[in-house]
C-alpha cells in the first residue's frame, strides 16, 4: 500500500453561495478545495449571516471536508504592496474582510498575492507594506493563517523569486500564522526550471524558504513554458511541464497532507485530472 498521502482538488465555484463550494468538491472526487469567499472582483460584499455560515458548516460535515485541505483564495483587487496610502487602506481593509469571513466558516487560511510595487517604491518598502498588513491583520484576528503565493514575477510585480517569500515572511512578527503556496505554472513560468531541475530547485526553495513554510499547492502545467512569465495556466499534461514532471510530483511526500488544488483551464475535465494524477502514484 502507498505510503503518499496526497489531498488533490480543483478550485470550485461558489456560485450561489459559498456553502455550495464542499458539495462541488465533493461531485469532482477532490479531497481538497480551494474556493473564493466573496466576489473576487468587487471591494464590497454583503455581509455573511449566521444562517449562511451554518450552512457551509454543515456542507463541510456532510461531504467528508476538513479545513485543513481547504485554501481560501483572496480577491484579485487586494495589493498590499500599493504605497498610495488611501489605495493600501482599503486592500488592507479587503484583506481584513476576507480574513475574517474565513473564520466565520471555521477555515485555517487565506491564500493571497503579494501585490505590485508598482514602480512607485523600491521592493524592500513593498515588503514593509505587505508585512505590516499582514502584521495589522493578525491583530485583529484570531488564528488565520496568511499563505503567500509565488507568482510568475513579470513586470513590478512581487513573488517571482523565492527571495521575495523570505523577505516578506522575515518582516511578519507571528511566523506561525503565515505560509507559502507554490504554484507549479507559476514557477516555472518565472524560470524555476521544475521540470529537469526538480530536485535543484525545491532544495533551492527549502534553502530560502523553507519546506516548514509550505502550506498549499496549485497543480497547473503551464501554456507557454519556462520562464516565459506569462502565468497562462493548461490543463494537467497538455502543457510544457509535461507528465514526468507530475508523476515525480504525485510520488514526493514532500507534499503530501496539505491542500494542492487545480486551476488548470477545462473545469469539465477537473474529475478526469485528478483521476490522472493519483494513478500516477506507485
């Protein structure tokens, strides 16, 4: 019998509301999910009542759910790292906001991005202002944990080296209440090459990061390759990672019991690659 314990699923909809997230996971055989908690276009979103948050409770229960293997994912409009005062207020309120819905429902984390300097201040006061609301955030909160995810790194945007992780996790004051999340698309497309420098790089990450950090995985193969930052996600195989890549993925306990959730373009077929991957398991 396998030892991996691998807890594979897609980022579903919540269409409807969030309470419908577990029962989609749940139609796509996932053992884990990532999912948004409000609109992740808008700034507002209506208020959560007891009445709805009862009824994701109850989902979670009734489709076999743990928080553990559920990772939240903030809206897209958030930048902590915005040093117009006025726009980083209203991120930081965001983010407060969606911290604090995730611990209405009972979930662990929030998986956001580190944001865009924008050109405007130099990457080591980017840092200061994503730490400080990350910092702030903890203050008014009771346990969530804050998971950064790495990005492709194009233009002013933060993320595309592991040395930005490090920088940011160094500058937040409770280091038990924050996270990694690698995005395999992602990582290669900023030039980790984790297709024939697998071990090389992850032994990289855990050099700078940290393995202790890691908290989620997104499970895309990628459109146009390495190093190309263009962060356009493909369905599993169908991309320039190719199967080896996955099969060494699915065979690592490294990344074993946690969430590592799919965003690969056809959700149609979500059911299907996660059929793909576990029988890649020896």
């Amino acid at each position: 019998m396998s030892k991996i314990n691998k807890f594979l699923g897609a980022h579903v909809s919540t269409s409807g509301g969030v309470f419908k997230a577990p029962k989609n996971a749940h139609d796509i055989e996932a053992k884990a999910f990532a999912m948004f908690v409000k609109n992740q276009r808008r700034w507002e979103a209506k208020a959560y009542d007891d009445k709805l948050v009862a009824k994701f409770k109850k989902a979670m229960e009734d489709n076999g759910y743990s928080a553990d293997y559920v990772m939240p994912h903030a809206g897209y409009l958030i930048n902590l790292a915005n040093p117009d005062a006025e726009k980083w207020e209203k991120s930081y309120n965001a983010l407060l906001d969606e911290m604090q819905r995730c611990e209405m429902l009972g979930l662990k984390y929030l998986n956001i991005h580190p944001g865009s300097h924008l050109g405007q201040i130099d990457e080591a006061g980017a840092f200061d202002l994503i730490a400080k609301a990350i910092n702030d955030a903890h203050k008014e909160t009771k346990n969530l944990t804050v998971v950064l995810e790495n990005t492709v790194g194009k233009g002013n945007t933060l993320g595309g080296k592991f040395e930005h992780l490090k920088e940011i996790i160094d500058r937040v004051e409770d280091k038990s209440r924050v996270g990694v999340l690698l995005d395999t698309c992602h990582t290669f497309d900023a030039g980790y090459d984790i297709k024939d420098s697998y071990d090389e790089v992850f032994e990289e990450f855990d050099r700078i990061v940290g393995f202790n950090y890691l908290r989620g995985i997104h499970l895309n193969d990628s459109m146009f390759g390495l190093a190309c930052k263009k962060d356009r996600h493909e369905s599993i195989g169908k991309g320039t990672l190719g199967m080896e890549f996955f099969k060494r993925f699915m065979n690592d306990p490294r990344f074993d019991n946690m969430p590592v959730t799919l965003e690969t373009i056809d959700e149609t077929i979500w059911a299907d690659e996660i059929k793909l991957l576990y029988s890649l398991i020896d």
